[in-house]
C-alpha cells in the first residue's frame, strides 16, 4: 500500500454532529510483475457525514467521494475482462488488464432507534 492520509474534522452542537474528511492516496508505482500487481495513480477523496441525534432516535445522513473522483484503489487487483486472452479464433478486445476503478458517488441514510 503506497503512502496514505485520513484527515477528519468533526462538529457537534446539540444533537447535531457533523464531520468532513479528506482521504489521500499516493502513487503506486512499486509492484511486482509476477503477481501482475498493476500501477496506480494517487487520488484524494472528500467525504461528509452528518447525524441528528433526538431521544431514542438517530438519523444519519453521509456522502462519499463528494467530488465523484474517478480512482483506482492501490488494492483493488485488476479488472480480468479486460485481461488479453488468446483463444483459438482471436484475442480478447483489450490488450492489457486494468486496475479496477473505485466507487463513484456515494448516499448513504441511516434510522437508528435505541430500545
């Protein structure tokens, strides 16, 4: 895993709790061949949370990657369609694995009751 960082940054006032986080990755660029291990450009990610606390009630309320970066996680492995295979009429439309692309825009909700 290359060099990595999660900063977070939390408020609370009242029932309210909210928190915004940056998460950077750097480069991957030292991988071993043999195992196939695929190069990875470094990304940073920014995320929010938000939580309302009431009584027996909480509601939660989270977006990830805000900016809808297109990433590729350092150990994510690679994407096997687009793996060249040879076969006994062609190859495969790609001509190299890819590393697998992280997930895009996240919404999250959540209802928590306390019994």
């Amino acid at each position: 895993m290359p060099i990595n960082a999660r900063v977070g940054l939390e408020h609370k006032l009242g029932g309210w709790t909210n928190a915004f986080e940056v998460y950077t990755v750097g480069a991957k660029t030292h991988v071993s061949v043999q195992r196939a291990e695929q190069m990875t450009p470094a990304y940073t990610l920014f995320n929010f949370r938000s939580s309302y606390e009431w009584q027996n009630f909480r509601v939660d309320f989270a977006i990830e990657n805000l900016t809808n970066t297109l990433y590729f996680p350092a150990l994510g492995g690679f994407n096997m369609a687009g793996y060249m295979v040879w076969t006994n009429y062609n190859y495969s439309r790609f001509p190299v694995p890819s590393p697998v692309p992280g997930m895009g825009r996240n919404v999250i909700a959540g209802l928590t009751v306390k019994f």
